[in-house]
C-alpha cells in the first residue's frame, strides 16, 4: 500500500537539460546506474519508504542518455519498490541488446523465477542496508549466503552500504559466492577521508580485486551541496589508481533524496576527467567494465 504523501518526502526533479561531456565519449559507453518510475507503477511504492520520487519514464532517462553518448544502461531496483520488480524488469526487458538491471529479491525466490527474471535482463541483486524497503535479507550473512544460487547465472551482488562500517571486509567478500560491487565510492563521507581506517581496509581488498566499485552519487557523499564536489577527488583518485579495471560509471539519475543543488548528468560525467582518466580509462571504466560484469556484446572500439 503506498504511504500518505504527507509523510513521506517528495524528491526534486532531475535537471531536464543535461548538456554533452567535454570529452568523446567510447562506443558502447554505459550507465551502470539509474532509476526510473513509470507511471502506473505507485501502486508498488511500499510504505515504509524514504521518499517519494516523482514519475520518470522510460523515455525521460533516453533523452539524458542520447545526450551525453550513453549506449548502454542499467536500471538499478530502486529501495520504494522492495522486492517487487515488475517496473524495473519492464524496462530492461523492452531492449534486451541494450539493457540490463538488478534486482532486489528475498529468500523466497524461487529458482524458476530467478530463471525468468535473467530472461528479462536481470544480471544481479540488489542489497541497500541504508534506505527503508532496500534491504529485504534478514541480514548481510544472509544475502551472502544467497549468491550461491545465483553463481551459476553468472550473477552479482551489488551492496549499498558504507564500507567504512565493516570491521572485516575482507570476510565479507569472502563469503561472496559472485562478485561483489559497492555503489557510490564505498559510501563513505567525505568528512572521514581518504585515510579513515575502515575505507582503508576497503581499498585494500579493492586493489586485490576482491570487490568492484561504481563512482556514482559523488553528491552523496561530499559535504559541498554543488558540483564538482571537489572533497570527493580523493577518494575517486585513489580507486582509479588502486585497480580501474573494477571501476564503474553510473549517473545515480534522478538523484533520489538529493536535497543540494541538482546535478547537470553532463557535469557529472565530466568529473571522469576531472578525476585523472584519460581516454584510454574512459574506455575501461564506461565500456569495457561494464560489458564484461553484465554481459554486453562485444562492440568495435572508436578510433
């Protein structure tokens, strides 16, 4: 049932008019990151959410994407929906060459259903321990435990966590049956820094290549309320350097529960140089990464 409007906040809308990156973007450049809301679908919001984003469709995301030379996407279950995943499935499933997602599911999914949601471009789960509706595990040892029954369809688990707050990362990882990614830099605050010992420990196993990371949401960890979001550059930097082939890019559109300034998606973008990457880690990070974890064709590079 979807809560009163009253009690849960409204999010701003995403700039409409993000301009093109400064740079020429690769062939087969992806978003490893974005929500959409389609209309018709509120009734899914559950009710103990942590806002209420407002109606994005399909066709609102194609428009930023053609902008800024995105050809590939992948549309990430957003914490309002919990488990159910008939919006975001609908979306990968419409372009299956182009799309994929990521799912957020329960122990009570069954293996036929896990079967047809890979049919319909799911390449893994979801587990967000930060937002109301996100984390549908009892626990983290639980949906650990879970990926052994998504190893054999070559899944992933992608964790919204701060990784700062794991005293053992190193186990975590370890009990991982697929890969592991971390969304937003690992989630850890600016104000901590590059040399807080727990991001420390993350980046550590980052380097080993225990664990991906997505540079998506720098806004949502800096303590700026507008771009560039210049205390972020040092985190960024010292994953770049650590291990950019488990680098990936996302646009976190329509920044849900942002409350600073919105973000140009194309400024956003930019921060890629801004961040130290040359064209040929462009190509790692925006292509070739993300066509190997979810399974992309190959494509022909530019140039």
């Amino acid at each position: 049932m979807q809560q009163p409007h009253d009690e849960t906040p409204f999010c701003m809308a995403p700039d409409p008019a993000p301009r093109a990156p400064s740079f020429t973007m690769p062939t087969g450049a992806c978003d490893t990151h974005f929500h959409a809301f389609p209309t018709g679908h509120e009734h899914r919001y559950v009710a103990a959410r942590s806002y209420t984003p407002p109606p994005l469709e399909m066709s609102d995301y194609a428009r930023i994407a053609e902008t800024l030379g995105l050809e590939r996407a992948v549309v990430i279950q957003p914490s309002v929906y919990a488990e159910d995943n008939a919006a975001t499935l609908a979306i990968s499933q419409s372009d299956p060459e182009r799309l994929r997602a990521v799912v957020s599911v329960t122990n009570d999914v069954t293996d036929a259903e896990l079967e047809t949601f890979h049919a319909k471009g799911a390449r893994g789960i979801r587990v967000n321990v930060v937002d109301s509706g996100g984390m549908t595990f009892a626990s983290i040892d639980e949906a650990l435990a879970f990926t052994a029954r998504i190893r054999d369809l070559g899944w992933h688990i992608e964790f919204l966590a701060h990784v700062e707050n794991f005293e053992d990362i190193g186990a975590v990882l370890a009990a991982s049956h697929v890969p592991v990614v971390f969304g937003h830099l690992g989630y850890t605050k600016t104000h901590k820094g590059v040399s807080d010992p727990g991001f420390q420990r993350f980046l550590d196993a980052f380097k080993q290549g225990k664990a991906w990371a997505k540079l998506t949401g720098p806004y949502r960890i800096s303590a700026r309320d507008r771009l560039p979001y210049t205390d972020v550059s040092d985190m960024a930097r010292a994953l770049i350097a650590a291990n950019p082939a488990r680098l990936l890019w996302g646009s976190d559109w329509p920044h849900v529960r942002h409350t600073g300034a919105m973000p140009n998606d194309g400024a956003l973008l930019d921060l890629l140089a801004e961040w130290g990457c040359d064209a040929g880690l462009r190509q790692q990070i925006l292509a070739d990464n993300p066509a190997a974890l979810y399974g992309f064709p190959e494509v022909s590079h530019k140039g």
